[in-house]
C-alpha cells in the first residue's frame, strides 16, 4: 500500500477516534467560553476544526486566534460569523478586517455576545504583526472591553488586556504558534501551545491551553480536508464537545459553515470571508 493511501486510512482513523473521544468525554459547562475574553466561537472554520486553530490563524479570523498569523497573506481580509439555529440561548455574531504587506499585519476585530449571564461581554481587538526572519513572526492585540449600555460609540473601551502571538513555520507543511493570554491585570493568565501539520489536501491541528493560575487545562483537535479549492470539509474535538462543519467557494467568497455539539444545545454558525 502507498503512502497516500496509508495516511488516508490515518485521517479517517482519527476522525473516527476524535469523535469517540468526544462522545465519552464530552464535559458539563459552568459558562460560555466567550464570557471572558478568549478566542472561541469566533469564526465557522474555526469552530469547526474544534477551536484549533493557534497554528493555523491564516485567514481573517487571524486576529483573534493568534495576531502572528497575519502576515501570512497579502491584502486585505474580511469576515462575519452569525449563529442562526437556537438564538435564543444566546447569541453572538463577530466581525473583523485585517491588512498584509510585506511582512507587516493590522487587524480590527469586534466580538459580541447577547443574552448570556454576564450582560453584554463586548471586546474590540486591535492588533499587529511583524515577520521577523523566514520562518518567524509575532504579533500583539490590544483588547478593550465596552460597557453596555452606552449612549455613545466606544472606540476603544473601559477595561483593557492583551495577547502576544508568536508564529514558528520551519518548513512549508508544518507550523507552531503560541498564544499568551492577559484577560484581567497585568499576567499572563493562559498559554496555548498549538500546531499544524499539512500533507497535500489534508490538515491536522492540536492545541492545548495551560492556566498559570491552576484552572484545569484544555485541548482541542481539529481535521480539515480540502479537495478542491472549491469545497471543504472540517471536523474536530473543543475540549470534548464534537465539532464539524463544511466550506464552499463562490468566486473570491468564501463560505462557512460549523456544527457544534454543547452541553446545553446544539449551535450552527455561518461565516463569511472576502479578500481584495
């Protein structure tokens, strides 16, 4: 048996063992992951890959997940994400716009989300990124969190905290990132090791975030296959909770589309992405 084949039967063993996993050990939630200022839920592609995504951060997401990955595209990138299945749970809705070249990355990033038990968790993400060598980049966001209600606009915020990025590609299939998170004071109060590893249409991602304050860690797997430029397959594991979903290409529009499987419901999110 060739070797295609051979890692073909790899993928599809670990999509099936990904899934079990998450059927046996999927954990109860106290609370939403976006009732604090991390990455999740923002982004169907994302999503979809189970949250493992700190490696991988090359599309308009890029800014939330970890800031070092902008500068691997030129241009400019922008998205939108709805949750349209099951909003009166809640709902959340994110949107953001970034800008490459040569080397350097800004982003703008809005992530919002409606009727959850904190309020109205509102943070604008500003970031940038710089390459620094030819396999090495890094990035920083700068988040500010807005009050709500509020009789004016808020361009930055009340409350801010921040993300270091670092981005490691030794070879063209292969990727490491770390992401530092500040989400109150001046610590680091995650880290989240990630890596990516791609062979032909396939890409295979894990990330694992350790709290320095003893919080338990977490892990999330992720699987893409990419047949065509057309058409997209995703499925992964967020710390337990199965995840799954599908791409489509409309000329330069990117389409996205995610299944996640929660402890309190089942929430479908769509995306959307363009670069000029």
């Amino acid at each position: 048996m060739n070797t295609n084949k051979l890692f073909r039967r790899y993928i599809q063993n670990l999509c099936i063992g990904v899934f079990a996993l998450c059927s046996m050990t999927a954990a109860a939630q106290t609370r939403y992951p976006f009732e604090i200022a991390r990455p999740h839920y923002v982004g169907a592609r994302a999503l979809a890959m189970g949250n493992a995504f700190t490696a991988v951060a090359d599309d308009a997401t890029g800014g939330f997940w970890n800031p070092a990955g902008l500068i691997q595209w030129q241009g400019v990138k922008l998205f939108g994400v709805t949750k349209f299945q099951d909003r009166q749970t809640y709902r959340f809705d994110p949107k953001g716009v970034g800008f490459s070249w040569r080397g350097y990355g800004l982003y703008w990033g809005n992530k919002i989300a409606l009727d959850v038990v904190s309020g109205t968790p509102d943070f604008n993400y500003y970031c940038i990124a710089r390459q620094l060598g030819a396999y090495f980049s890094a990035g920083l966001s700068l988040k500010f969190k807005r009050e709500h209600p509020s009789d004016y606009y808020q361009f930055f915020g009340y409350h801010t905290s921040y993300d270091i990025g670092l981005l490691f590609k030794p070879r063209p299939n292969l990727k490491f990132g770390c992401l530092l998170q500040n989400l109150d004071g001046s610590r680091i109060q995650w880290v989240t090791f990630g890596t990516a590893y791609r062979y032909e249409s396939y890409q295979l991602s894990v990330d694992l975030a350790i709290s320095t304050e003893g919080e338990t860690y977490e892990y999330y797997i992720g699987a893409e296959w990419i047949p065509t430029s057309y058409f997209s397959v995703r499925v992964g594991s967020s710390n337990g909770s199965i995840t799954g979903g599908l791409g489509l290409r409309i000329i330069d529009v990117y389409l996205y589309y995610a299944r996640i499987y929660e402890t309190q419901s089942t929430s479908d999110f769509i995306s959307a992405e363009i670069q000029f």
